[in-house]
C-alpha cells in the first residue's frame, strides 16, 4: 500500500498585459499553501490577490504535490 506525505499547494496567477499581438502573459507563483484550503478559499485568495495587479488576470491555477512513499507491510 502506498502512503501520501509531504503535500503542499500551489496557487499560480497567470496574467496578460496588452492586447494582441503586442501583449504579454506572464505567471506568479505562491508557494507552501495548506493543501487542505478548499478550491473555494484557493480562488478567493487568487481572486483577491490578482485584484491588487495592474494586470488582467487571465487564470487561477491551483497546483497540488505530495510525495508517494510504499508504506511497510504490517507484521
């Protein structure tokens, strides 16, 4: 059996700047979020965050890691 350790959340603001051709998209990254923060909350955060840019904010991504460890058998 496989055992889940380590986990952690990241939340990604991807924005675009200009129009077109002439625009630019770029992304921010806030790493070591509680992975057990809702999607709700997570959107919330970036919603409130990206409205302190200047920047259009083009998509909120949450982005979960945990590492994956084969537990011992039981004795």
């Amino acid at each position: 059996m496989a055992t889940r350790s380590k986990a952690t959340s990241r939340l990604i603001l991807k924005f675009t700047e200009g129009d077109g051709a002439e625009g630019k998209a770029y992304q921010r990254s806030f790493n070591h979020f509680n992975p057990a923060l809702t999607d709700e909350q997570i959107y919330q955060l970036g919603s409130a965050l990206g409205a302190l840019q200047t920047a259009h904010v083009a998509g909120i991504v949450r982005q979960d890691t945990a590492a994956i460890e084969a537990s011992s058998p039981a004795a």
